[in-house]
C-alpha cells in the first residue's frame, strides 16, 4: 500500500520555497526548504532549476513507501494559469520564459529524471496565483469562516499580490474588485500600485528624501529616531492607507491581511497607516509565514481537484 504525498512551491522572484502534505494532510515539516529562484537567468536554466527542484523535494521525503499524486505551484502573475504558460515581463524576474507553457516543459523534463516512476500516472500538476494561494490559506488556517463574510488579502514584497475572498471564495470578476482581483497595476499617483506598495516602493521614498536605499540601514536609523527614516515609514503607510481606502471602498472588507517580506516591518508603518483608514472596523491582521499559507492553499485547491 504507497503513501499519498502532495508538493508544494511558492515562487518569487529571489527564492522558491518547497514543502510537502502527507496522505492525512498534515504539513511535514521536515519538507520545508529554500532555493534560488535564478528568475533573472535564461529559459533553459529557469526550466532546468524548477524541475531539479521538484526532485530535491521528492527526495527529502523519508517515507519508503510514497508516490506524488499531484505538484502545485504558486506562481506571480500575469500568468495563464490554466494551461501553465508564464506573461511575466518587464519586472526583473521570469522574463526569460514569457510565453511559455512552463507546465509541459516541465513534464517533458521530470520524465527523463530517475525518479519519475514515483509520480503517480494520474498525478495533477497545476500552475495558480501565489496571492490567491496565500488567500485561502490564511482564510483556512484562522478559521476566518466562523469570524468574517470578507476578507482582502495582500503579499507585499518585490510587488503587491493581492486576493479578495467572500465566504472563502475568490472574487475576480465583480463590479466591487479590479478585474482579476488584481491591484498592482492599478493607476496610483504617476504609476501603479506596484510601484508605491512594495520593497520596490519604499526604496523609492529613501531616494526621494536622500536616504540609504538599504531597509536595514533605514530601520537602524528609524529605532534612533531619525526623523528622515520616520518621515519616509509615515509617507509609506500614508501611500498603504490611500489604497486600502480605495479598493475597500465597494467591497467593505472586515479584515486585511498583509503577508509577504514588508509585512515583518508592519510596526514602523502602523500607526500612520491606521490614523490614515477611512474605514477604523476593519481588523488589520498579519501573517508570519506567508509560505505556509501558500502551501496551506495550494493543498486546499488540490483537495477540490
């Protein structure tokens, strides 16, 4: 009798993280692992590191007795997440591999790899969006069903993912959410979202009032009390509210939850995001281990396959 096992992968730009669920379901914690994304080498090394890493995971699972039924991946977008082909471009990261079925040239590797035959046959291998991944999962794991009847969820790093759950569905295609679910290309200022609510927009501020473009550095100042770090911590949250006041102001959230790297920095932002909230109900909630939840959804997706 083989044991069922479930991969999970959630993508960005830098790192790939990898973890693995039993045939009970259960996060092994032991499968939890971090590689280099390469995401700014050519296709053929991009290909090539994805599929290698499929196989490290396979091979960090102990048990004698397993097969793969089913990879899940969660990848940035704009990505066609149907048929596994990556539109990635412009944002220093996969552009390499834009217009590719990812999906098949994947599968067309892993059947060269030794440890092919420990991928069940009918094993499901899908491509969905790491927002929408993190989304369902936060939604699972804090039991937000008994608690709330919406909720937006957001991963801020390099860019701005974002999810808008209703009763723990997605909604992509209402009047009340951008097309899509979608807030990073949305006009702000003289760009996009992106562009303000990211690493890549805090880096941005720093240049602007002539500070270090180093996070650290800007904290170390910011916990002696420089005024320029505060002023550019405030201007951040000031931006953050702005579009959380916007895109909440038909949907009318009950909770937000921030996940990502710029979520562990939440507490030099806080009090300027919050003065700045339209809306003072709205429960603003972090999430620690934004992967996990990613796994945590990309699992739940699975289960429904």
């Amino acid at each position: 009798m083989m044991n069922n096992y479930f991969l999970t992968f959630d993508v960005g730009g830098q790192f790939i993280k990898g973890g693995a669920f039993n045939h009970q379901g259960e996060f092994i914690n032991s499968s939890f692992s971090f590689y280099p994304a390469k995401s700014r080498k050519s296709a053929e090394v991009i290909l090539d590191n994805l599929t290698n890493i499929i196989c490290n995971q396979i091979n960090r699972i102990l048990d004698k007795n397993y097969l793969i039924k089913g990879i899940g991946f969660a990848f940035p977008g704009p990505f066609d997440y149907e048929n596994g082909i990556c539109y990635v471009k412009d944002v220093d990261k996969f552009n390499s591999i834009f217009g590719l079925n990812i999906q098949t040239e994947i599968w067309k590797r892993l059947t060269k790899k030794r440890i092919f035959n420990r991928i069940s046959k009918d094993a499901i291998f899908f491509f969905q969006n790491n927002a929408t991944m993190f989304a369902i999962g936060e939604w699972k794991n804090r039991g937000l069903a008994s608690k709330v009847t919406r909720g937006i969820f957001l991963t801020v790093g390099n860019g701005v993912g974002s999810a808008f759950l209703e009763n723990g569905r997605i909604i992509t295609d209402r009047y009340d959410v951008p097309p899509n679910g979608w807030i990073y290309n949305l006009a702000f200022y003289d760009s996009i979202i992106d562009d303000y609510i990211s690493h890549r927009g805090i880096m941005r501020i720093a240049k602007e009032i002539g500070m270090s473009e180093n996070i650290e550095e800007i904290i170390e100042k910011y916990e002696l009390g420089d005024y320029r770090a505060i002023e550019l911590f405030n201007k951040f949250g000031c931006y953050f509210s702005e579009v959380l006041n916007t895109i909440n102001e038909g949907f009318k959230s009950e909770v937000i939850v921030i996940g990502g790297e710029i979520a562990k920095v939440y507490k030099y932002y806080e009090k300027s995001l919050i003065e700045n909230l339209e809306d003072k109900t709205i429960q603003i909630m972090l999430s620690r281990q934004t992967e996990r939840s990613t796994f945590k959804g990309l699992f739940e997706y699975y289960k429904i396959y």
